[in-house]
C-alpha cells in the first residue's frame, strides 16, 4: 500500500496515561472543592499510592478515571486501616472536595508536609493561586 504524502492521518490527542494526569484531565471541570482535593491527593502521593485507597476511591475505565467521593467518605473508615496522620489528612480533603465541618484540631496529627499540603488545598478551594504556603529558607 502506497500512502499519500498530501494525505496525513488524523490523529486524536494523546489520551493521559498517569493517573495524576488524568485525575487532573476529570477534575479540571469540576467544582472548585474538587480539583484542590485531587492537587492535595496527588502532592501527598503515598495515601493514593495505596492500592486500597484507589480501589475504594477510583472509579476507572480505559481512558477516564473519576473520584467517587460519597462511596469513599461512607466507607473509608470502616474498610481502610489508616494511622491518625492518613485518617486527619483524608478526613480534611473530602471536606476540601465538598464542604461539611470538620474537627480542625486534626491538623494537629498531620505533620508539616502534610499541613503543607492542606493549607495549600485550601488556598486553592479560595480561589487563591497566589499565596505561598511552605518552609521559609
């Protein structure tokens, strides 16, 4: 077969293969709360490196991939084993992607990269891309 130099195939964009990637992709549309939850989700890294955590959180098929917020929140601490540090970080990320009150006082448990990581989420939840959130050098 002889291809036509004149003639070029079309091409779709790649489609995202890391799951960061397309986490963000899903996210971009959604409301405020949610794409600073799937920032915080994917700049802590270890609580979604957890196979158990994307099970009960991730709903993926082929190209898309989606968080299924009110199945995790209704059972992440029942099916999950989380050390105090996961369980305030979770907690306070699903009130980041849908607002609900929380115990602040867990922040106290989080640790300073973690603390980091919320308060950032929670810049970006008010609309804030400029403030700086971290360690002075």
């Amino acid at each position: 077969m002889v291809r036509d130099p004149a003639v070029t195939p079309t091409t779709e964009p790649p489609v995202p293969r890391l799951l960061s990637d397309r986490l963000i992709a899903w996210a971009h549309d959604r409301d405020i709360g949610e794409p600073a939850a799937v920032a915080a989700l994917i700049e802590e890294g270890d609580i979604l490196a957890r196979g158990d955590v994307r099970d009960l959180l991730l709903v993926e098929g082929g190209a898309f991939v989606f968080c299924d917020w009110p199945r995790f929140e209704a059972r992440y601490r029942c099916v999950l084993v989380l050390d105090e540090g996961e369980d305030a970080f979770l907690t306070l990320v699903l009130a980041t992607a849908f607002p609900r009150l929380v115990p602040l006082w867990k922040v106290e448990v989080l640790g300073e990269r973690r603390l980091g990581i919320v308060l950032r989420a929670l810049a970006r939840l008010a609309g804030c891309a400029t403030l700086a959130v971290g360690v002075r050098s």
